[in-house]
C-alpha cells in the first residue's frame, strides 16, 4: 500500500465546525488531505504515518485517526479507492455519502464512458434507480445515479 516516500491516506474525524480551521492549517503547511464537502467532520491525510501522527499529537490539527480493527493500527486507504471516491464526490453535484451499508451488495464494475471513466465501485439497484457506490474501506460511501449502459463487469460480486 506504500509507495517509495511511504505516504499513504489516513481516515480521521474532525468535531463538527473544525473543517474550515483544519483545511486552512494543513493548506497552509504543504500537507495534501481530503475533507468531502457532504461529510465534513472526515478528514484524509496524504502523508507519511510520522507525519500525520505529528500533525494530530503536536495540536496542529485537531483530529482523532480512525483505527483499522484487523491491524490495531491507523486506517490506511488505498490510493485507487481514495481516487474513485474523490472523483464521484466532486464531479456530480447529486453524488451523496452514506455510512449506512443496509442497501444490498452489488456486481461489481468500472465505468466505461463519461466524467467517472476509470472509477470501480458496485451496481446497486433501487426503486429510486440504478447507483454506483464507491466505498472507502468499510468506513464510508458515495452513490450517484449511473445508466448501466456506462459500466462493465470489473469481477467477480463482492461478498
């Protein structure tokens, strides 16, 4: 999951409000992070670990970094997936996050044309429509409505 400098995505929350005082604090030092306009007490952190352990232990920012239970140890997101939730984000106005995972699991695919061209996520029909969902580890996702004549199969279902 690391690359050559060992900077990665961090998942951490934020209290309520702190968005715009953290955006403005971690702009103002270099350090490229993620807050979803939609779901902004999140805050990722591209950044080696030293880095963003300093940043949150120091009170430059005030955050508390979300533990990955399988490695009791700070919650690393993929590059590809911080990607494709990025993108689904910003560029669809429509797009909503959700962190409710009730709705049913879906064929997984990519998307073959238009602005998310290259974005993996999962079908998941609704009476409301067909959506692409696209998560961030089991933390948090985004939908926006999609026609299914825009994707193709990316493998086997998700379980």
């Amino acid at each position: 999951m690391d690359n050559q400098d060992n900077t990665v995505w961090f998942a951490a929350t934020t209290r309520n409000g702190q968005w715009k005082k953290i955006a403005l604090t971690l702009s103002g030092l270099g350090v490229t992070f993620y807050i979803p306009k939609v779901y902004n007490t999140l805050l990722f952190l591209h950044t080696p670990k030293q880095r963003a352990l300093s940043l949150v232990n120091s009170g430059e920012i005030s955050a508390r970094f979300l533990i990955d239970h399988s490695t009791h140890t700070l919650m690393e997101v993929p590059q590809k997936q911080m990607e494709d939730f990025m993108r689904v984000l910003d560029e669809n106005p429509d797009a909503e996050c959700v962190n409710d995972f009730s709705f049913a699991k879906g064929d997984r695919v990519i998307v073959t044309s238009g602005s998310l061209k290259g974005v993996e996520g999962e079908v998941v029909e609704s009476p409301e429509g067909t959506f692409l969902v696209v998560s961030v580890s089991t933390l948090l996702a985004a939908k926006v409505r999609i026609s299914r004549k825009n994707v193709a199969p990316a493998g086997k279902k998700r379980q």
